[in-house]
C-alpha cells in the first residue's frame, strides 16, 4: 500500500473497538455493521498477511538474483570476446 493511501473497500473490525465488523467504502466508514470476526478468523487473516509479504518478498529476491545472474553472465560473455578479439 503507498503510503497515506486509503485502505480497499471491504469489512473491518469496528474502529472503536466494538465487537462488530464495519464496512468501509474507500472513502469512509458506512452504517452497515455485522457480527465481527471469531480470534481464530483475525489469527488466520494475519497469518494470511505474513504469507503474502513473504511470498512477495521471496518473489523479489528471486527476481533481483535472476538480473544479478544475468548481468554477469553478461559481463563473463563480453570478457571471452575481447581476450579473443585481442589474441587473434
């Protein structure tokens, strides 16, 4: 999420710490309320939450190793032919 941007419309735990979810619309909190989430539900939604950054930040990491590999593969590939533009 960039920063101060407003989170995705979608159910929320009441912000006033209400045992209610609240629906929020993009913009601003609604009127539309209904039973909140189980401990077990908001215990799962942030393990959820870990996976995806760390599955995110795993396919990063893969991506930034795949150019690295690259570039020197590269630079190994111009290496061989200037030594053998210079020998011949």
């Amino acid at each position: 999420m960039k920063k101060n941007a407003l989170p995705t419309p979608g159910w929320y735990p009441a912000p006033d710490g209400a045992p209610l979810s609240v629906y929020w619309d993009g913009t601003q909190w609604t009127d539309q309320t209904r039973p909140g989430p189980s401990l077990a539900q908001l215990h799962y939604e942030r393990l959820a939450a870990i996976h995806r950054t760390r599955a995110a930040s795993h396919r990063q990491a893969a991506q930034a190793y795949a150019a690295l590999s690259l570039m020197i593969a590269v630079i190994v590939l111009v290496m061989v032919v200037v030594a053998s533009n210079r020998s011949g």
